[in-house]
C-alpha cells in the first residue's frame, strides 16, 4: 500500500492529534494527548517521505529542504485545518512533522488566564510575554490574546510570524499579519518597519535573538502594546534570559528599561490530562511596583516570593497551578510532579494528600 497524504490528514483530524510525523522506517506516527501512535501500514521508504512531501510543500521550499537540509511552512488543509509543517532531511532522506493548528480560537478563561491579565489587553503600551518550551501552546494562547483584543478593542494589529499560524479576521481591529522570509526578512526588520504602519498592538512570533528582543523593548517603550515568546519556563528566568542576551555594557539599560516596560509573564507546559486530552499548567506574573524594583536591581531570584503574594493581582506560581489541576482531577499526581519547578517540595505536598509520584 502507498501512504496518501489526504488520508493521513483526515485520520489526523479524526483522532485529534497534535502532530503527524513522517520518517523512513516506521510507519506514518501520531502524537496523540502528548502519546506517539503509529498508522497500522508498512514502513515508509525514502521514496515514499519524498513523494509526501512534495504533495504540500512548494518548490521553492523543495528547494530549501535539497539545499539547505530543511524548510519550515505553513500549510492549509482545504477549510478543515491549517498545518504548520517543520521539513528535514535526515540520513539522506526527507522526513516531516506537522503540527495542526486549531481553526478555532480558544477562550482567555478555557486557557486558565486570570481576569486580571484579561485586563492588561487594554493597555496601551508595554511588553506581555508568553513563555515556555516548544510544544507548550505559547502560540495558541497568543492568538486567543489577539483575538480577544481584535473583538474587544479597535486598532491596527500587526503580527510577524514564521509562518503564520493562526489566521485572524478583520473585526473591530484591522489586522496585518507578516510572514519572516516571505513578507520580511527578519523579526528585527519588521518590527522596526512596523512603527512606520501605525500600530496599536504588534505581536513578534519569537524573540529569538538580541536585535529582535532591543526592537521589541523599544516598541513596548513608545507607546505600543507588543506580545511575545521566549523558550523559558518562569518569570524570573525569562527576565534573566533577556537581560543575559545582552553585552555586559547594555545590561543595567535593559534592566532598567524592562522594569519599566514588562507588563506581565505567562508562562506555560502542556500537561497530559486525566482521561485524555491536554491542559495547560500556567505561571502567572505581573509587573508590580515591588518586582519592576527587583528587575532594575538584580535581584530576579525573589520575583517567584512576589509571585506567591500576589494572588489578588492574578498572579500564582507554576506548582501553585499544578497543585490546583491535581486537586481539580485534571492531572495525575505523578503528572504534576514531572511537571513541577520545585519537585521535591511538590513530592511532598503531593504525598502528604495521598497522591502517588513513582511510576507504576
């Protein structure tokens, strides 16, 4: 039998998987609720992975891949669902992975966000960051934050992605949204570009390196609301990330300049959830007073004790968060615990309310 492409597409639509991975020796794979599942089928060949591959990808991004060992795209499947798809060559031969992106946006309060960051939507200025690793649904909960703005406010939103993700309508915002290597050819550049478009709200898809993060800072400093993501997985580490980015000469500026222009950090893990699916453990920081003092002073180490204080604001730590799924029946004990930044203290509250932390 031959693989086609349309089938495996439905079939991941069918199932509800994140991802579909194609790779020569094993049959075509789905992560299901954080699980890799084979297709029952033979194991693809090269020819085979090639042949899925040029299916989707244009021959531009063909080309990318025999050249430079890899391409990344976007990819709409009809009206169904958009795909973005990671193209690699491995040993000689093509694979692909490909992450579905949801076609509907979720609610702030499905996601876990608080009422009070809901709030920091209206700001009209500052950074709002939304962090952790790869696969934790950073993107997700940044198209919900766009698309809460776009129904709630009126403005001009820019988004600067590689690739575009999610598709955002028109609504009481007008929206442009820029694609890196199609449309610009760098975060920085587009970002500098931008402040002569008259944006309200820009959203830069990965801060990645250190003329992006000063563009995006700079932004967030002259009266614009700018969203963005980094591969950290607290508040105070996203903090240090940024200020580590920069020379020694530049650090006490950014310290300074961030103190003033962080407005909140969301940070997030995908948890597997009890009875199938997935849930989102979150950290929660907003820039008080007390922790704009903390950044401008070093002292980042005590952000996650302001964090613990100030629940009224919104604000709760990972763990707090992950105690709560467990106690809900979200995620099971041993979940929380792998999930958890301090897991020996998570260890014991888990095992003083009965929880079981150790593999079965």
């Amino acid at each position: 039998m031959s693989y086609e492409m349309n089938e495996l597409l439905e079939l991941v639509l069918e199932e509800g998987a994140s991802d579909l991975h194609i790779q020569v020796g094993k049959p075509p794979t789905l992560r299901l609720h954080g699980s890799m599942v084979s297709v029952d089928g033979p194991d693809l060949t090269p020819a085979d992975t090639e042949r899925l591959m040029q299916s989707i990808a244009a021959d531009s991004y063909v080309q990318a891949a025999k050249t430079e060992g890899g391409a990344d795209f976007g990819f709409a499947y009809m009206d169904k669902s958009r795909f973005r798809v990671s193209v690699l060559r491995a040993k000689g031969s093509y694979g692909l992975v490909l992450r579905q992106i949801p076609n509907e946006f979720f609610d702030l309060e499905d996601i876990g966000i608080p009422d009070q960051i809901r709030d920091l939507l209206y700001r009209p200025r500052g950074l709002v960051l939304v962090t952790g690793p790869t696969g934790s649904g950073k993107s997700t909960t940044l198209a919900s934050m766009i698309n809460y703005i776009n129904q709630k406010r009126s403005g001009h939103i820019i988004t600067i992605e590689d690739p575009i993700e999610y598709y955002h309508d028109h609504k009481k915002c007008l929206i442009t949204q820029r694609e890196v290597g199609d449309d610009v050819p760098t975060f920085s550049e587009a970002i500098r570009r931008a402040m002569r478009q008259d944006p309200d709200v820009i959203l830069v898809g990965e801060m990645r390196d250190l003329e992006t993060i000063e563009a995006a800072i700079s932004a967030a400093e002259t009266g614009h609301l700018v969203f963005g993501t980094l591969h950290t997985n607290s508040a105070a580490k996203t903090v240090d990330r940024i200020v580590d980015a920069f020379p020694a000469n530049m650090k006490e500026m950014i310290r300074t300049q961030l103190a003033t222009s962080l407005v909140a950090v969301v940070s997030q893990v995908l948890c597997k959830k009890e009875g199938g699916g997935r849930v989102a453990g979150l950290e929660v920081m907003v820039t008080t007073t007390s922790i704009a003092a903390l950044i401008r002073d070093n002292k980042t180490y005590r952000i996650n004790s302001d964090i613990q204080t100030g629940a009224k604001l919104g604000m709760f730590t990972m763990d707090t968060h992950l105690m709560s799924l467990y106690n809900r029946g979200l995620i099971s004990a041993r979940e929380a615990f792998e999930k958890a930044q301090a897991p020996d203290d998570m260890r014991t509250r888990l095992e003083n309310l009965g929880g079981k932390v150790a593999a079965s």
